[in-house]
C-alpha cells in the first residue's frame, strides 16, 4: 500500500511510522483508521515503555491528502464524521495513551502533521523542518476539537499566525514557543530520537505512565482554551462549544462556495478566487 501507518517494535520501543509516497506523508483517510487502531493497541500493551513517531523518507507529515476531499468534504454529514470519528477518534487515541509518546520531526510537518505531533510528549526536529497549516489558502477552517489542541501546544499566538495568515514557520521559531523540546542538525534527528526513546525506556515504566495521567489533568501553559485541571476535558468538548460560523452547525460550510473553490484551486495548481 502506499498510504500506511505502520508498528515496529524493538524491545519496549514502538515505532509507528506515517507513510504516503509520493505525498510527504500526507494522512489519507485510510491512514487515520489506522493510526487509531495503532495506538489502541499500544495502550493495551504492557511491554512498551515508549513509542517514536516518525515520516517516511525525510518529512514527517505534510498534512491531509487533498485528493480525497472532493469525495466527502462538501457533505456537511460527511465532513463532520471525518473529523469527529476519523481524525478525532485517531487524536484522542493518541493523546489517551498512557505511553510517553517521542516525534521525530523533519521536512514538512502541515496541518495534520501539527496536529499528529501535538499529540506527543517530547518533540525533537530538524533545523530545515517547517510547520504550519495553511488551510486558510484551501477555504475552509480547522475543525473545532483540532484547533484546540493546537492552540494548547502552539500557543494562541502561533496558532493565530498559522491558521489566519497561513504562514509557515521553521524549526527555531517553534522551538521559541515552546513546540518543540529539541531542535538539532538534520543528520543528527533520527538518532537523537532514538536514544530520546532508549533513555525513557530505560526508566521506570510505572512512573512513566502515572506522570502521563496526571500531567492530563493540568494546565497546560499555552493553552488558550482550557481552564485549570480541565485541558482534555475541554478539547473533548469544544466542537460543542465554539460558536458556529454558517447555519448553527460548525460543518456547515461544506457545500460552500469558498470552501469547493479553495480545493479546487489547490487540485488544479492555481490561485485560488476568493
């Protein structure tokens, strides 16, 4: 297949590995079934001490495969069950794992790639890595639930930057705020995400996993969304919360003209008419 999301184990290291040739690892729909079933199974396996998250062939994530979205996106039923089962239900696995979870970060990491590595503990990246989410020049927003857990990792800040003025920010700048725990030289990141993973496998596996359960119920810093003791709690409900833009329903911009214009354009290799 050329769109998967493969487990490798070493010992009590798991590597899940996000792959999509020819697409810098864009996450087709079928991949985010799978990163959900993944991390299912590694919270039920009481030998890991610690999972890697990487890209295929030099990028980490470059965001959603666009190709697929004219086949559901402009379906408001649709587009909600994509993104509050498909892509939600693979996030929240990640996020309820119990496992210290390490990304290795290089070239392109877009959109789903943020969102991917917000979900993780520790975040080491490539100095030439790149991150944003420039939906904006697609027509269409984050998903609610999506834009929260950015905003918790990123910081209101840079999330505002990403998603209103589609910029795209390299490695110091999200080390600067607080996104990244490392930066290192390109042909220095995969092997000091492994010996990130060796060393948290090294320690205490219970200890390991008690410091992840309580760490949910914090503040987090950066969070311009969550209140004291209620971060998770807070995503998990927010696409219930946010006020809707379009027809009291956050996904009712499907059928929209900007929205079919945006992906249209990016499938077309055009500006976009907005």
């Amino acid at each position: 297949m050329a769109d998967t999301v493969s487990l490798t184990l070493d010992g009590a290291i798991a590597t899940v590995t996000l792959e999509h040739a020819g697409k810098f690892n864009a996450m087709s729909r079928g991949m985010w079934l799978q990163l959900h079933a993944v991390f299912v199974d590694l919270q039920l396996r009481p030998g890991v001490r610690c999972v890697l998250v990487c890209g295929k062939d030099g990028h980490f994530c470059a965001g959603g495969d666009i190709a697929q979205y004219p086949d559901f996106r402009f379906d408001a039923a649709a587009l909600r069950h994509f993104h509050e089962v498909e892509v939600w239900g693979a996030l929240q696995a990640m996020l309820d794992c119990d496992v210290p979870i390490v990304a290795q970060i290089e070239g392109n990491c877009m959109g789903a790639g943020v969102e991917i590595a917000s979900c993780c503990d520790l975040r080491l990246a490539s100095a030439s890595a790149r991150f944003g989410a420039p939906i904006a020049r697609l027509g269409f927003p984050m998903a609610p639930r999506e834009a929260a857990l950015v905003a918790q990792a990123v910081g209101s800040t840079t999330a505002r930057a990403m998603l209103l003025a589609a910029e795209v920010l390299d490695a110091d700048h999200m080390l600067r705020c607080g996104f990244l725990t490392r930066t290192l030289a390109d042909k220095d990141v995969a092997d000091a995400a492994w010996a990130m993973s060796q060393r948290i496998a090294a320690l205490a596996p219970q200890a390991a996993r008690l410091n992840k359960q309580t760490l949910r119920t914090l503040v987090v810093p950066n969070s311009a969304f969550a209140p004291a003791g209620q971060a998770q709690a807070a995503i998990k409900d927010i696409a219930n919360t946010v006020p809707p833009l379009v027809g009291g329903d956050p996904y009712a911009y499907a059928d929209s003209a900007e929205h079919r214009e945006g992906i249209a354009a990016f499938l077309e290799k055009r500006l976009p008419r907005f």
